[in-house]
C-alpha cells in the first residue's frame, strides 16, 4: 500500500471523522447542500426517486435556526408573525410553536418523484392560482414542486412541539382536523382522500397515469387549498392563512392532543 493511501486511511479511522472521499467513496450528499443551480444536476445523476429521498430524508431545521428548512418565506414570516401575537400570553403562544402536516411533507415528498415532467408542470399549474404562497413561479423542477408541495397552506395546523403531543401520527398518518362533535372538517375530508391516495402510489412506487394524478391528487387538493382560500377571505387572513382554532387542541397531564370526540 503506498504511503499515501495509508495516510488517507489513518485518517479516516480516526474518531468523529468520515471515510475521505475516493472514486470508489463519493462524498455524501444531502438536501440541506443542494443549491438552486445544483438541484438539477443531482437530479439527473440519482434519478428522480433517489432525489425524492434525499429531500424526504432532510432533517427539519425550526425557523430562526441558522440553517434552511422546509418553510419558505412566506409560510416563516406567518408563523413568526402568530408567535409575536401571543409573545406575553405563554398558554396560547404553546399551541402556535410550529406547524404540523395533515398530509406529511415526507410523503408528499416522495408521491412528487414518481411524476415526470410534465406531471409536475400540471401540478404547479393547477395548483398555483390557489396556493400562491406555496408556489411562488412557475419552477417545475423537482426540487421546486417538492419544496412548493410542503408549503400549501390549507395542508397546515398550528400546534405545540411534536415532542408535546401524545397523539402525534409523525409520519404513519394523516393528522386530520375535526369539529367540537368529532366528525372531519370538510377540508381535512379532502386532505385525507390525497393522503390515501399518496399512500397508496408511494408503496406501489409505479409512474401514475394522467387521470390518477388529475384525479386523485389535484382535485381534493385543490378543493382543500380553495376551501381555505375562502375561509381566509372571510376571517381577513393573509395568503397563508394560518388559522389558530383549526386544531383544537386539548391537554391531559403533561401533554396536548387534538380533539377526537
């Protein structure tokens, strides 16, 4: 062995440092490294479903961090905005920590690489005109409509940390919202025929056919995303529209749940 790969392999046996990278290990990639101007490249190199993963697999990073999360502009400023609303009121300001998914972001993450370019054009065309905060510009890449996917405001519920809850689904469910008698709010009914449906492409992993996509995911969604347009309009909410009576929220001991009556 020549001296210069003994050293490379003394050195990476060495405590808290990863393997150096070589032709035969390339160096790890993550979502939290891929830039605008590289997402693409990453793309075609991995392949649409080994993308999907890499962004599914991002750990999220709160808002105020110092590094990128899934939150964009738009959905940060709305969620800081609540928090300096009840910034003196410890109770309530406790129920609007962070957001929770009805659908999880990491599936629809994951339901996005199974569609090829011109599904996520449709979808970002669809979409956009009601869930302009989410879908910025007309960006159909990957990257972009995964990132959009996670930001749709009617897909929201303000909430304690996860950490606080007992009856967190995390991923493994459909985290859905309900009236005071218990039964599914008419947005959340469409928000869980998208998750079923998600579900169900993503553990088939088989390209969708035009119809399935239209039907099964663009039009609940968008009638969840044009039912809370509506009722922003009439509570004078901005375009995200985060509604703080939406979850519902209980508390036993120590812990909050929503209410399932």
């Amino acid at each position: 062995m020549r001296a210069l790969e003994v050293k490379r392999l003394k050195a990476a046996q060495k405590p808290g440092r990863a393997p150096a990278p070589t032709r035969e290990t390339p160096a790890p990639t993550t979502a939290a490294e891929v830039t605008p101007q590289s997402a693409l490249t990453l793309q075609r190199s991995i392949g649409n479903v080994g993308f999907g993963h890499v962004l599914a697999a991002t750990p999220v990073q709160r808002a105020g961090g110092k590094k990128p999360d899934w939150k964009n502009k738009s959905t940060k400023e709305a969620l800081r905005t609540v928090k300096h609303r009840h910034k003196d009121d410890p109770l309530v300001l406790a129920l609007v920590d962070t957001l929770h998914h009805v659908v999880p972001k990491s599936a629809l993450a994951q339901y996005a690489t199974l569609l090829d370019n011109d599904q996520l054009r449709s979808v970002v065309s669809t979409l956009k005109p009601v869930a302009k905060s989410a879908f910025k510009n007309d960006q159909s890449a990957l990257a972009d409509v995964s990132l959009a996917l996670k930001n749709i405001p009617s897909n929201y519920v303000l909430g304690p940390r996860p950490e606080e809850r007992s009856d967190d689904p995390g991923n493994s469910g459909a985290d859905l919202n309900r009236t005071s008698s218990g039964s599914v709010t008419p947005r959340s009914k469409q928000l869980e025929l998208v998750y079923e449906h998600v579900v169900a492409a993503v553990e088939t992993g088989k390209p969708l056919g035009n119809t399935e996509l239209k039907e099964n995911f663009l039009r609940p969604l968008k009638k969840a995303c044009e039912m809370h347009v509506a009722i922003g309009a009439e509570r004078g909410y901005d375009d995200v529209g985060l509604d703080e009576h939406r979850g519902h929220w209980e508390k036993t001991g120590s812990k909050y749940h929503r209410h399932r009556k």
